[in-house]
C-alpha cells in the first residue's frame, strides 16, 4: 500500500487519527522536508491533546455524578457530540 498524503487524509477526516499520525511520520522520515506532512502531524498531536483533557474532564464529572441531575447534564454534553 502507497502511504500518501491523501490515503493520511482520508483516514484523519474518517477519524482514524492514529493510523493518519503513523503515515505522516513515516512521510517525514523519507521527506524530512515536507511541510505539509509536518503541518498536518502538528495539528493532529495539538487536537489529540485537547481532546484527552477533554474527555477526562468528562469522565471526571460522571464518576463523580451525586444525582440524576449531574447525570442529565452528563448526557446533554454527550448529545453535543454526536
């Protein structure tokens, strides 16, 4: 299998970040100078964190959950994401 730019692409818009990360770095050991490859690994790395502190602020807030309420609030956050 070619591993492009475009194959990395299609798996990040698909959500297969972690199969996207491993092309782009397998990209930029063969092209050290690729800029788009770098900009793209860049940005994966940056939304990954975010999204971890995320869904640890989220885990967080349903184990600690005291009532029905806290848990309502818990699923209207996870209706925003679907």
């Amino acid at each position: 299998m070619f591993k492009t730019l475009t194959l990395a692409s299609i798996y990040e818009l698909q959500g297969f970040k972690e199969e996207a990360l491993v092309i782009y770095e397998e990209i930029i050991k063969k092209e050290p100078n690729n800029f788009e490859a770098k900009q793209a690994l860049l940005r994966l790395k940056k939304n990954d964190s975010y999204s971890r502190k995320v869904n640890q602020k989220a885990k967080n807030f349903f184990i600690n959950a005291q009532n029905s309420d806290d848990l309502k609030t818990f699923e209207r956050w996870l209706m925003q994401w679907n």
